[in-house]
C-alpha cells in the first residue's frame, strides 16, 4: 500500500507539473480577466456579468498579445510583448514550484534555490511556447512573395 501511495503521489505531481507548464502560457490573460472580474463585481455587475466580462477581457488580451506577436516587425518590440507573458508565468512557476518543494525540503536555502530553477524553467517555456503561436517571420515573406 505504501509503494501506491508513492506511485500516486509521483503521478499527481507530474500531473500538475505539466498542467502548470500548459497552461503557463495564459497566466497575463488570467490575471487580467481576474482582475476586471473582480472590478466588474464591484461596481455591481453581479457575478454573471463580471464572469462574461472577465472571461472577455482574458481573451482580449491574449488575442491582443498574439496580433501584436505577429504584426510587430521590431525583434525589441516582439521581446516586450513575449516578456510581458513570460514574466507573470515565471511568478506563477516560482509560487508553484515554492508550494511543491516547501513539502518535501526542510532548508529554506533550497527551497528558494529549486524554486527559482522551476521559475526560469516555466518563463523559458511560456517564452517559447508564445512566441511559437505567432507565425514566424519566414513564413510571412514567403507567402508574400508566392
């Protein structure tokens, strides 16, 4: 029984490690739609009307963020935007690795060592992963020209 506690134990953070590093990509939106939400609910737009108008905003500035990734010529400009996604999914990694090794390690040195390292690793991949979803600059001219 205690070989599948283990087993199990692995599985679900496995699990979660790649949902986290799935879903990294839409940490901006989240945090924004959250945001206007919570804004919306304030000024009284009642909980379904803050929902509706979370979730757009969530969608408008991730479709925002892909527009700009494709439409930007400027590598500085194209930076600033992929940063402005991977930033927020790095803070997202650090908290979640944090959670993660705070379990399993007893010196606050490591832990902030190890979730560090889960921090650059999740920015690295949301940074790849956003500018991946932008069509390349390659493929842009050769459709022009065909």
């Amino acid at each position: 029984m205690i070989v599948l506690g283990i087993l199990g134990s692995f599985a679900v953070i496995g699990l979660l490690c790649w949902l986290l590093f799935t879903l990294a990509v839409f940490a901006l939106p989240f945090f924004v739609g959250l945001n206007v939400g919570i804004w919306t609910h304030q000024t009284g737009a009642g909980i379904f009307g803050a929902f509706l108008i979370g979730a757009f905003a969530a969608g408008a500035t991730f479709g925002i963020g892909q527009f700009l990734l494709t439409v930007l010529r400027s590598t500085w400009l194209r930076l600033l935007v992929a940063l402005a996604f991977a930033v927020p999914a790095a803070l997202a990694g650090f908290h979640a690795t944090h959670g993660i090794v705070e379990h399993t390690m007893p010196s606050q040195t490591w832990q902030l060592v190890f979730s560090i390292i889960g921090a650059v690793a999740v920015g690295i991949t949301t940074f790849v992963r956003v500018t991946a979803l932008a069509a390349p600059e390659a493929s842009r001219q050769g459709i022009a020209t065909a």
